[in-house]
C-alpha cells in the first residue's frame, strides 16, 4: 500500500458562509476514496463559529471567560493553562477556542458539533461528484509528552478505529486490546506537510486502504467512556474534591474551621510524604500564594479536623511552614496532598509532637498547546 499526502494550497482566507467542497474541489484534483483532511479553524469560520472580543478585553481573558463558560468539567485549572472537557467529550487546553489565524477582536470555537460538520462537508463533496472521506482536525497538547499534534474532533466516511481485536499477530497469538486511532493518524500524517503559518488548512489524503462509509460514529467513537478514564482529574483538581462539600472527607467530622492564613504566606508540592521525605527542592524559595489556593488548602484542614496556623521562619530561604495546632498524621497528609496536587512543593514533619507542614514554590506549569 502506498499513500500519499498532498496539501491544497491557494484556499485564501475563508469567510462565514463559504463552501468550504466547493472550494477545495476548485483547486485540487479529488478522486473517489481519497480522504481531504481540514483544520477546524476553517471549518468554524466557514460556519461562523466566532465570537468578538469585548471592548478592551484581552484576549487571554477572553479566552479563558469563553472556556468556562463552554465546559462540561474543568480538569486542570492553574494560573498558565486552563484545560477542560468541552460539550462534545474533547479534553482540551481554553476548550479549543484559539486566536491564531483569525482577524483582530475575534476568536475561533469549535464547530458546534464536530462530527455534524465533518458529514456536512461529506454530502457537498458528493454533490461535486466525488465519493471522499473527510477528517475535521484540531491541534492538542498530550499528557506525559511535550509537543503537540493534530487529532481528529469530526470524522465521516472513514472508520475513526480500526479494531484488529480477535486478529492474530505473526507467532499466532491472538491479539485482545489492539484498536489503532486510524483518524488520528490520518489527522497527524495530514499535519506533516502544513504549518500553522504555511496557509495550508486543507490535506488530500490518497491511497488509503479502507472502505468508505456512511455509517459509525463518527470521532464520537473516539472518546473514552468515563467509566473506564484512569485519569479523570488534572492538577489541581484533587485538591478540590477533597475541599467540596460533599467530597471525600465525610461532613460532621469537623468540629469548627480553624483560622486561615492570609494569601502570601503558604505554599506547597509533590505527593503525601513519611515523615521527613520531601517531595520537590530541598529548600524551596518562599512563593506568594493565590488566595484561591490557599482558601482550598484551609477547608481540606479544617474538614480534616486540623486547624492551621502560619508560621514564618527567620531564615529568608527556607520554607514557610503552617503548624497544624489540632489534628494528626492522617490530616496532615491530605494537606500535603492538596498543596503537591496543586502544584507546590511540600512535606509534614513530627515536631515535638506538632505535626508541621513545610511548602514552598509553586512549581511552574507548561502549557499543552
């Protein structure tokens, strides 16, 4: 099998209302089986999916306004990236709303249904007479792996999985999980020969050995069942639930909320810790902390049944500490857990019998894209 990837090129800027078939058959030779590969951003213009910037409003606000505001669940929420579960299932950095390669006082969302558009785009290349597959794309960042990469958000006429399951590989055994993301990899082969500066938003597809379809999910198919997400929380997230009112700690074990320090004096990192481990620098510099965090840090103590007290050390660089006046080890730890889950450096020690909570700088965060 042999393929090919051919990028369209002389689209010009798309415009709401455009016929995005009619276009890119216009300059590009289709043929029957092909699969034309199409960034989402024309796609959410040519579909008027753009929302205008409110009146001095930067676009980095914005941004953030709009992802809150289109989130089915945030999943990690932190100063540098904001990534959540959008309507459709994507987990993605600002729920894919984007200002790049659009005109000043805009920014892009997603198609209001991905898959809807991919289909769409499906029936009007047919009504140009040719018979194609179509792979709406989106650019993410990947837990674990820095870079980013396209990934299929609409899929209509080709299978989004080829599922190789009850195959046998070439010693004969059977083969029980392997399911290939065919639409990603369509999605990241198409990205090989464009740029986001390159003016190429369109990819022809060619030589692919597959069957077109009308039927399937669509990338639908792609997301994975919440019952079965080993991931579920992002940063910062665990820090929340166990602060929510109905999280973890089971209500009436509290007897009072003990006093929480004022923003600028705690901070904290890593996972619960032994007595004595630190998780993160040995002595981390001292790093105001956002309110918001602290305030989450105060109610997990207090559900806890711990009562924190600042304590600022005379020596400039050493950690800040919060002394846990009431409680024991188990409070501490969840402490520890809140600060390292929301990104600081942190560890609890046995002082005479005062169980002390060192923290100290938050650790940086790298955006996914």
């Amino acid at each position: 099998m042999s393929i090919t990837i051919e990028p369209v090129t002389g689209l010009g800027e798309i415009q709401p209302g455009d016929d995005l078939a009619a276009l890119v058959s216009g300059r590009a030779e289709i043929a029957d089986g092909d699969v034309v590969v199409i960034a989402q951003k024309v796609v959410s213009k040519a579909e008027g999916a753009l929302v205008p910037l409110g009146a001095e409003e930067p676009v980095a606000a914005a941004r953030r306004r709009l992802a809150r505001e289109q989130a089915a669940r945030v999943v990690v929420d932190t100063p540098g990236v904001l990534v959540v579960e959008t309507a459709h299932g994507l987990v993605c950095a600002n729920a894919g709303i984007d200002s790049s390669n659009v005109p000043d006082g805009w920014l892009a969302v997603l198609p209001k249904d991905p898959d809807a558009s991919a289909r769409a785009l499906r029936a009007a290349f047919r009504d140009q007479g040719v018979d194609v597959g179509v792979v709406v794309t989106d650019t993410f960042g990947r837990p674990w792996r820095l870079g980013q990469t396209d990934v299929a958000i609409g899929v209509a006429g080709v299978p989004p999985l080829r599922d190789e399951r009850g195959e046998v590989d070439r010693e004969g055994r059977p083969l029980e999980v392997t399911e290939t993301a065919l639409a990603d990899e369509l999605a990241g082969a198409a990205d090989l020969v464009r740029t986001k500066s390159s003016g190429v938003p369109v990819v022809i597809v060619r030589g692919l050995d597959c069957a077109l379809s009308d039927e399937g999910e669509g990338a639908e198919a792609l997301r994975r069942r919440a019952t079965e997400d080993l991931f579920p929380r992002g940063r910062g997230m665990l820090a929340a639930a166990l602060a929510a009112e109905e999280g973890p700690i089971a209500p009436g074990t509290v007897e009072g909320h003990g006093p929480v320090a004022e923003p600028g004096t705690v901070g904290g990192h890593g996972s619960v810790a032994e007595p004595g481990a630190v998780i993160g620098p040995e002595q981390p510099t001292p790093q105001p902390v956002a309110g918001e965090h602290l305030a989450i840090v105060g109610e997990v103590a207090a559900r806890a049944g711990a009562e924190l007290v600042p304590v600022r050390t005379g020596n400039a660089a050493a950690a800040p500490t919060v002394r846990q006046v009431r409680g024991d080890r188990v409070a501490a730890g969840l402490v520890v857990a809140a600060l390292l889950d929301l990104g600081y450096a942190a560890r609890w020690r046995d002082v005479d019998g005062v169980l002390v909570v060192e923290a100290g700088e938050e650790q940086p965060v790298r955006s996914p894209g």
